[in-house]
C-alpha cells in the first residue's frame, strides 16, 4: 500500500515538474530558434524570408527571387543547431500571381544539402513514399531526411517514377542541388565538384523524354584552410580498426559519415587520406598496413556518395610520429589516418 501511494506521488511530482518545465522554458527555446534563424539569414542578405518559430519548428515564408535562392534559404535554416523541423512555404513569382497553376499542377520537389534532403510535393503512393525514402537513407547515410509529401494519385506525370530516382542518385553526388519536378518540366539547380563539368550532361540523357529539363549547374569553389578546419574538428576523434588489419571498426562508422558530409562542403578539393602506424614490427610491414587502412577509409567514403577521384590515399607507415613510441600512449597516438585538404 505504501509502495503505491509513493509511486503515485512520484508521478504527480513528475508530472508538475515537466508543465513547469515546459511554460518555463518552452518560450526561450522558441525564441531562440527564432532569433537563430533571423540572424542567420540576415547575415546572408535573405530579407525577403520570414520565419516563424513554433518549439523548435520553423515556417519559412515570402516571394523567393529564384529557385537557388529558395534552395539556398532552406539549407542556411535547416543547419542551424537546434531546429528540428523546417516547413517551407517560399514560393517563386509565378507561383504566388499564378496560385490555380500552382495549386493544380503536380509537384514534388528534392533539396539536397550536406546536412540535409528534404522531399516535398506530390508523390504517387504510399508504398513509393516509403520506398523512395528507404533508398534516400542509403545513398544519403548520416543526413537528415524530411518527407514533407502528401500522396496524390491523379495527375501523375508519365516516367515520374524514373525522373524522380535518377535525380535522387545523381545529386547524392552533388555539393548540394534542388530539382523539382512539375507536370511535364525539371528544374535542376545545384553545385558539382570541380572537374564534374560534365554532369549537366549525363543528367539530361538519364532524364525520360517526355520532361522538358532546365539544368543549370555550377562547379562549386573549395577554400583548402577552411576546408582543412571543419576536418580537424571532427578528427578530435580517432578511426579505430581491428587489431592488425586494415578491416574499419564498426565504432567508427558514424564519424566517418560525418566526414564524409564536411568532405563534400570542401567543394570538390582533393583530400589526401594518410594512414600512419606506430613503429612495433617491421617498416616495411607498417608501410603496408597503413597504405591499405588509408584505402579501406577512401573506399567507405566513396561508399557514401564521395568521388574516388576525390580522395588519395597514402600509407606513411611509421614515418611520421607524433607521439612517443617506446610508451603505450604515444603509440596509440601514432596509429591514425588524418585528413589533408589539398589546394
């Protein structure tokens, strides 16, 4: 009877706690996400969004100058730390003059960014909703995925299965893209790694014939000193592998998803992959073992949507120390693979 009645004390107390936790700092959160993502945009001279914060929710709205513009809105807020969920309800011109031709035309839209794909519009079915966003996440690993599209099965283009799939596979190789498909038109806009001149190219003839596709795709600039910067950062932490082999722990999986996400910020610079070793056995040995680590780290990278002629990976073996090996902890820290962004 007693264990009852503090269980039950135990809750109502539980229960005031989280309403007085909620009207006292819900407000502050939403602040704070409003505030955020007004700064954020300012600094970018977007004044021609507004935001409107709900929790940690934002509604985006206003008359977008043009659909790079729009894309580029939404990747800015959808990266700020702490906002969970972005609705997007900028609109172009033509869309807000013209609200019968938007309302009735059948649209589905794909933004790609390095932290994010968002899908919204129209999509077919249920199953192909949940079949399109089953491969979203597999090409797209360590992003955040958003699937803001309502089912609607009248008025679906011809090949939109196809049209739909092939834009999916090739931005996964982009620096960030937007396409949107409506009736019988693509639009594409985006950023491709330097030396990707030819992707207008092979993503006209992979698209059906009956859309008219616009592609208007630009080589995005990489910046090596900052580019080197954002890898550093995460590589605080340290790619394990099985003992002597070459074979990636799986604990090390998820860092190197965010790696490959900052990899694909750089703008398509080359990255140098180094692998290092401590200097217990032979050197020629070492050499080996860290030639083939660095490989196996560029093949995952390359596994999640990196170019391979991205990456160069190179064995330094024991030849460039950075901690004592006559101690444990030196040759902890000489065992590694380090990241070099290169001009």
């Amino acid at each position: 009877m007693n264990q009852a009645i503090i269980i039950t004390v135990a809750v109502l107390l539980f229960g005031l706690l989280s309403a007085f936790s909620m009207h006292n700092y819900g407000p502050r959160i939403e602040q704070m996400v409003q505030q955020r993502a007004e700064a954020t945009l300012a600094e970018a001279g977007f004044d021609w969004v507004t935001v409107a914060a709900d929790g940690n929710a934002v509604t985006m709205r206003g008359s977008a100058p043009s659909h790079t513009a729009r894309s580029e809105a939404l990747r800015l807020v959808t990266n700020i730390t702490g906002i969970r969920r972005v609705q997007n309800e900028m609109q172009l011109p033509d869309e807000m003059f013209n609200p019968l031709a938007a309302v009735s035309a059948y649209e589905t839209r794909i933004t790609v960014s390095p932290g994010f794909v968002q899908y919204s519009g129209f999509v077919p079915s249920a199953q192909l909703r949940t079949e399109l966003i089953a491969r979203t996440r597999e090409l797209y690993r360590g992003r955040r995925v958003e699937d803001e599209m309502t089912v609607r099965d009248d008025g679906v283009p011809d090949n939109w299965l196809e049209a739909t799939t092939n834009l999916q596979q090739r931005f996964a190789t982009y620096v960030n893209a937007e396409g949107v498909i409506s009736d019988s038109n693509i639009n594409v806009v985006g950023k491709v790694a330097p030396g990707r001149q030819g992707e207008t190219k092979l993503l006209a003839s992979r698209l059906p014939d009956n859309f008219v596709a616009r592609i208007n795709l630009s080589v995005a600039k990489g910046n090596a000193e900052s580019c080197q910067a954002r890898l550093d950062e995460l590589m605080k932490r340290k790619i394990s592998f099985q003992v002597a082999s070459a074979v990636i722990d799986p604990a090390s999986y998820a860092l190197l998803d965010q790696l490959s996400e900052r990899i694909r910020e750089c703008g398509g610079l080359r990255i140098e992959v180094a692998g290092h070793t401590d200097a217990e056995g032979l050197a020629m040995k070492n050499l080996e073992l860290s030639q083939r680590r660095a490989e196996a780290v560029a093949a995952y990278l390359v596994g999640k949507g990196l170019d391979a002629d991205q990456l160069v990976p190179w064995g330094y073996g024991e030849s460039r120390p950075v901690g004592d090996n006559s101690t444990a902890a030196g040759r902890a820290a000489n065992r590694r693979i380090e990241f070099l962004a290169m001009d």
